[in-house]
C-alpha cells in the first residue's frame, strides 16, 4: 500500500505493480487500465431486512482487555444469524462508518476466495486471472490500510475453509462471520464467538404482534412456546397463516396434529419469506449430515434420532453410553468415547447444546421434529425400542433416587408421546409401567393415575382386553388410585379386574394373587381393617401353597397380614406376627435388605402402640443408624424413619424434642422430595402439633 503525506499518496515500489493509492473519495490507479473506485464501496449484497425484524444486543458491551477484530455468530440453523450480521452491516453502512463493506456467502472456499478476487480488482484495478493470488492481494490491502472495513462471511460450514483466508486483526477492520458451527479453531486470534439463541418471549411476541395484528397476545403467546421462538419458524409460520387464511388456533390445531409432517406446517418452498433458503424442515439436514460425515462416521445422525424422541430440555448424557444404545450403535459407536464424539459433533454443529455440569444433552423440539419426520416405520420402531431399552437401564432398580427420576420421568413422557404404539408392539414396554411406579412412589398419586389412566386405554385399543399387559396396567391404576384417597373407587377397579383374571388367568395365578391383594388392602382403607385381616389371611395361605412359604410376596403377605391385624385393634398379635416375620426375613433376606429393615420399622410401631413408647425410640434410632449406612441419608425410607423417630420421641414425652428433630426433617423432605408430596406436607403438620405441646409443657 502507498503511504500518506498531508494527504496527498506517495509513490512507493508497488505501484509499478498496478497497486492503487486513495486521494480523497477516489482511488486511483496508476498503471491499469480499469475504472477508479468511489469510496463508500460496498461488494456483495448484503440482504434486506426481514419484514419484523426483531432488533437484538448480542454483542454485549465491549471488553477493553480483549478488543474483539472479528465476531463468529454461532448458533441452531433459524436462530437469526444471518439477519443479525445484515442489521449489523447495514447500520455500518447507513451510519458512515465504514469505507468498505463485503458481503460473502462462505458456503464454500472458493466462493470466498472468488469474493475476494472481486473485492481485489474493484480495489486494486488489476485483473488477476489467478484467484487465489487476487485473494492474498486483498487480504493485503486489508493489513495495511487505513480505510475503514468491514467483511461479511455468512454461513461458513467449514472451518477450514478460511485457512490462510481470514481477514487480518487491525484497527481499522471488523469481521463477522455466521455459522452453525462451535469448533475451538473458530476462537482465538482476537476472535469472539458470540452463541445466538432463541428469541426471548418478548422477541417472540413482538415479530408475531407486527405480523398478525388481529390475534390477542395470548394467542400469540401460546404459538410462540408451541414453535419454542425459534425466529425462523415463526417467520414461516406466520407465512403459512396469512397465506391460507387461517387464524392461530386452527394453526395451532393443525401443529399438534401429529399426523403432519413439517413439511405440512411452513411454506413450500417457492413461498417462503423474506429471502429464507429452505423451509423449517429441511433447514437442518445439511448440518446432520455434516455431523454424521464427522469421525466416527455414521454415528451422529443415530444418536439425534434418539434424542428426538426424548425430553428436549434435558436426554441424560449418560443414556448415551449405555451398553443398550452402543449395541443400538453402527460399529463406530459401539464404545462410550465414540459415542461422546459424536455427541460432541452434533454440538460442534450446533444441533444440540450439551451441558456438562448437569450431564444433560438439549435439542430443539423442531429439531427434533422433523428428524423424526425423516424416520421410516421401521426404523422409528427400532429408534423407539433402543430409546425405552436405555432409560430402563439408567433407571434405579428398588429404590427412587429423586435427583435422576424427576429427569427420567421426563424422557419417558416425551418418548410415550412420540413413540406412541411402537411402545405397544409387539407388547407394552417396561418403560411405560416404570414411569407410572416412579410418580407413584414420589408421591404424584394423581399423576401416576392419569399416567395408568391412558395406558389402559391404549393398551386396550392396540392389545385388547385379555392381554396380559392390559390387565397390568388396569391392576397398577387399582394400586395406584387408592392413593389418592379414593379406596372405593379402587376397590370397585380391582373387583372387576380380578373377575377377568380369575377368567384368564386362573385362580393360582400370581397376578391373580396379587389382585386379591390389592382388593384386601381396598377393604381395610375403605373402613374394614377386620375385613381385610380375613382377607389377607386367606391370601396368605394361597400364597404359601402356589409360591412357597420364602417367596417375596408370600411374606409380604404376611406384613400386611400383621398391619391389618394391628389396625383391627389386636396390637399383641400385630407385634408378635412382625417378630416372627423379621427372624424369617433376617434369614432369608439378610439383615441389610429394604424389606428387613421395613419390618423393624413396623415392629417398632406396634411396640409403641402397645405402650412401650421408649422402646419404639430404641428401634428406630436403630434401624435410622442402618438405613442410613445402606440407603444413604436422603433415601425416602431413611427419611420416612426420621420422621417415626421423631414421633415417637414426642409420644415419649420429649416434645422439644421431637419438634427439633421435624424442624430438621422437612427442608430435607423439601429438597429431596419437593414441598408437596405427601409425607413433606405430614411432617409440616406435625411439626406444628409438637412445637404447640412444646410450648405447653414450658
């Protein structure tokens, strides 16, 4: 470049090469023969904005220690990125504060390299018929000027095809480069990557009120979650609307339809607004495909059609490691570090968003839309199967650790909504009965009654009414509806239920046995506890001759047996029945089993009940030291026996006590099991009750 002295150029060596020198707004060129170039100058078109457009501060302030020479919009596909760079670039232009503006489309290396080319001659004057050499001219001209640039590079699908073609750090330039990628190369060298999300509510809000006047805000609202902001879905969406007259709700019918593809829900594609390149549906498949060609090959594209049949807020990380979905996997996937680089592959293309301290992998509900759209029949049924095989796997076996459950119960809704029959076929998945248990063992007692509600009804529309499957799921909705308070109306489930067992199964059957169960405990809570001692006396003895004396639910029978004998009111038989269960137990089971340790805890009761108030407390502070050793201190059982120990303690007659040890309890409770389950809100009422007596006694 020339140099400047009071403004006027200063010939150097260069410009025996053809190189131009700046004199006020024109650029002179001294020996080739093509026009001079009038400053402002602009290369490339830089597009309109949409009809909209939702202004937002991505860049945030700047940061003085680390002056930024180049921005890399990262970001999903629709997020906005490209419209983001044009505000940016237009701004510049309008405002007067660049010299030059460039405007690439950087799908691919030589279409930079052929921009630059251009940029070079409009520049430089000099027609190069090698663009490669018109390119280094460019960026030369960049590194020592001191006009005032900027250079777009929109949709960069490689990083590699800016090696050697990145625009120079100087202060008089900026850089903005968008794209779908995360690489680490896209860092550094006074670059900031700067991640684009979605629209804010308020973003949403305010494209959807300026496209479609006439609807209230919370229509719009709701269309704006349904569509999760993703800016371009809403675009098209509103295209779709205006363009078949229709209104949000029949639009918002039409989405919940899922029957339809996203190809049925946006525009086709010569319809498509403001300047968009491919409909909603087809906007990610170049990113999956780029993912998939990534080492390992062949794996990314797998994994995202599993994550697209779960909880788009949050598929454990570790789901994809489990021995079932690396067997799932093609052979590049078979082991757990393959297929963490393929996840890694999908965030590199910004089609998931992985988030390490919480061990949860993120996909956009459209994403993962229309990845399931992309899914043949056979291989969603695989898809599905693989899904429903890895969450039985991560979930707890006997116990509900509520840190992951919460999680889990998540995955597996989303996957009975999207999976839908295949979880049916050829019989019901385990996934489906072990999601209702955990929101029944959590305390979500109405919850795992809808749950076992609309299993029933699909297990009977898909099964039929004498398979095995529909039966279960009618028997846990019996179980499960005598805990919400309504044993009648459970007594009344199960009475019918065991009339179709007897006729199907037979009367030995265990799941007919455990059907006399569930109708013996139905009697006791409806007000017959002598009703359902006799009851569970007979079960007891049909038990013992179908499974044998040592089978699990024969001495569970003998629990409940002992319980409903004690609510009766024989106290003394209750305890001795509990005794004898517990040397059977111990020898059976061992002493550091779920259902010993039970037992202590109902032995415990009896005695107090009994009148031995001290001796309850001795047990249980017992039985709280092992539980808490085999269970860890945030089991719901270790919880459930400081609860007992402080009752007991209160009964003992240490009030204070007892109050302190439930004012210990509940933030426990509260955290592990959340403020309302059942026992969380028990222990705040008789916190109450204790801390009266409390006071009483002072």
């Amino acid at each position: 470049m020339s140099s400047v002295d009071g403004g006027r150029p200063v010939m150097d060596a260069r410009q025996a090469q053809g190189v131009q020198v700046g004199d006020g707004n024109v650029q002179h060129n001294y020996f080739a023969g093509r026009a001079a170039v009038a400053w402002p100058h602009r290369v490339g078109v830089v597009p309109a904005p949409a009809d909209g457009y939702q202004a937002r501060d991505v860049f945030g302030e700047p940061d003085p220690r680390r002056p930024a020479a180049a921005y890399v919009l990262t970001g999903l596909g629709g997020v906005g990125k490209t419209q983001l760079a044009a505000a940016y670039a237009h701004r510049a232009w309008t405002g007067q504060t660049v010299d030059l503006l460039v405007w690439l489309t950087a799908t691919a290396r030589q279409a930079v390299v052929a921009g630059y080319a251009q940029a070079a001659g409009d520049l430089l004057a000099v027609e190069d018929g090698d663009q490669e050499q018109a390119a280094g001219r460019f960026l030369a001209w960049l590194a020592t000027t001191d006009r005032r640039w900027l250079v777009v590079l929109d949709d960069l699908r490689a990083p590699a095809d800016l090696a050697g073609l990145w625009p120079p750090a100087t202060g008089s330039g900026t850089v903005l480069v968008t794209t779908r990628r995360r690489d680490t190369a896209l860092a550094g060298a006074g670059r900031r990557l700067v991640d684009v999300g979605l629209f804010t509510p308020g973003e949403a809000a305010g494209y959807l009120r300026y496209k479609l006047t006439h609807e209230p805000p919370d229509r719009l609202a709701r269309l704006a979650a349904d569509l999760a902001h993703l800016p371009l879905a809403l675009a098209q969406a509103t295209a779709y609307i205006l363009d078949r007259g229709l209104d949000v709700a029949g639009y918002r019918r039409r989405l919940a339809d899922r029957r339809r593809s996203l190809a049925q829900l946006f525009p086709e594609p010569d319809a498509l607004p403001d300047e968009h390149r491919a409909a909603v549906d087809a906007t990610w498949s170049l990113s999956v495909e780029a993912a998939d060609r990534l080492d390992p090959a062949g794996v990314a594209r797998p994994i995202l059609e599993l994550a697209a049949l779960l909880d788009p807020n949050g598929v454990p990380m570790d789901l994809f490691t489990t021995t079932v979905v690396r067997a799932y996997l093609p052979a590049g996937g078979a082991d757990a570090e393959a297929a963490g680089d393929a996840v890694r592959n999908l965030q590199r293309l910004s089609l998931v968003t992985v988030d390490p301290a919480a061990g949860r992998l993120r996909v956009h509900a459209l994403v993962q839309r229309a990845t399931r759209d992309r899914c043949g029949p056979q291989r969603r049924h695989a898809v599905v199967h693989a899904a429903a095989d890895a969450l039985m796997e991560l979930w707890p076996g006997s116990a509900e650790r509520q840190a992951d459950g919460h999680v889990l119960r998540a995955n597996a809704a989303a996957l009975y909504h999207h999976g839908g029959d295949d979880l049916l076929t050829p019989t019901a998945h385990g996934v489906l009965f072990r999601a209702g248990e955990s929101l029944g063992d959590t305390g979500q007692a109405a919850a795992a009654v809808a749950h076992f509600t609309q299993l029933v009804t699909d297990c009977l529309r898909v099964l039929g009414p004498d398979h095995p499957d529909t039966l279960a799921a009618r028997s846990h909705l019996a179980w499960r509806r005598r805990e919400t308070g309504d044993a009648a109306g459970a007594a009344q489930d199960a009475q019918l239920l065991l009339g179709d067992r007897l006729r199907v199964l037979g009367p030995d059957h265990p799941d007919t046995l455990t059907t006399r169960n569930t109708l013996a405990y139905c009697r006791g809570e409806t007000g017959d506890p002598a009703g359902a001692a006799a009851a569970f006396a007979e079960l007891l003895a049909d038990r013992s001759r179908v499974l044998g004396p040592e089978h699990p639910d024969t001495m569970h029978t003998r629990s409940n047996l002992a319980w409903w004998r004690g609510e009766a009111g024989d106290l003394p038989g209750a305890a001795q029945a509990a005794e004898q269960l517990l040397a059977d137990r111990l020898r059976v089971l061992g002493p550091d089993h779920p259902d010993t340790m039970a037992t202590r805890g109902n032995l415990a009761r009896w005695r107090g009940l009994a009148g031995d108030p001290a001796g309850a407390v001795t047990a249980l502070r017992r039985l709280l030291t092992d539980r808490s050793r085999i269970l860890g201190p945030d089991h719901p059982d270790t919880l459930v026996t400081r609860g007992q120990l402080a009752h007991w303690l209160g009964r003992a007659g240490d009030a204070a006590t007892a109050a302190a040890a439930l004012a210990a309890l509940l933030p426990d409770q509260r955290r592990v099991l959340g403020p309302g389950h059942p026992a969380t809100v028990s222990t705040r009422d008789a916190l109450a009750r204790w801390q009266e007596a409390r006071d009483a006694q002072h």
